[in-house]
C-alpha cells in the first residue's frame, strides 16, 4: 500500500488549484490539504504552512517533472513566515493576559460593594 506524499506547498489558492489541475490532466492522482480552510480563513496560511499538495509515492517523480516551475519545496521559514507567527503568538499572549481576569473582576466587585453596604447598614443602626 502506497502513501501519500507533499510533493508541493502554496500560499495562494489559485495557484494549487492550477497545479492540481495539471496533474490531474494526466492523469496522476492528487489532493489538496486544508485548501478549503484556507478559503473561509485565509490568514490562517502561515499556520497551516501553506496549502499542501498530495500525492502517491509511486508517481512522485512524474508529478514533481510536470510541476517544474510550480514547485515550491519546502523549505526554511521565511521572513514573513516569522513574523506572522510572532505577531499571533503575542496576540494570543496579550488574549490570555488581560482576558483571563475578566470572569474575576465582577465577583470581586460585587463582594467589595456588598461589604461597603453592610457597613454602611451597620453604621446607621448603632
């Protein structure tokens, strides 16, 4: 039994659907990964390190000739790769920061007010 293997990443869906296109013209077996996600969620890309190109071990080769041009190996992480997971990653630090406290703060409010009315009930009636 053979596996699937990436034999390419994109960025843009226009241009894994042409390649997928292609391989499917002669007739090589293929499928995109998270290529609809990607469409309802398209900042999510770096996340998901592109848009994935599958295909079987046996026609590795074949497919990887065809794409030619449109191949794009995977490879270190670029720049904007970097820089999109540090902004998410400070994003979702700051959401855990100041969010987290949120549930607190009225059960802390309501026993401090609820304090201050009794000793205000208590001081009227001595």
């Amino acid at each position: 039994m053979s596996r699937l293997v990436t034999i390419a990443r994109f960025y843009d869906i226009p241009a894994a659907h042409c390649a997928k296109s292609l391989l499917d013209a002669y007739k090589i077996p293929c499928v995109l990964q998270n290529d609809e996600l990607v469409g309802l969620n398209w900042h999510w890309i770096p996340m998901l390190q592109g848009i994935k190109l599958h295909t079987f071990e046996e026609h590795h080769d074949e497919a990887i000739k065809l794409l030619g041009s449109l191949q794009h190996e995977p490879g270190p992480e670029t720049p904007v790769e970097a820089t999109w997971r540090k902004k998410y990653r400070n994003m979702a630090f700051c959401l855990l920061l100041f969010l987290s406290p949120l549930p607190l703060v009225p059960f802390w409010m309501r026993k401090r007010v609820w304090s201050l009315k009794n000793n205000i009930e208590s001081s009227k009636s001595q």
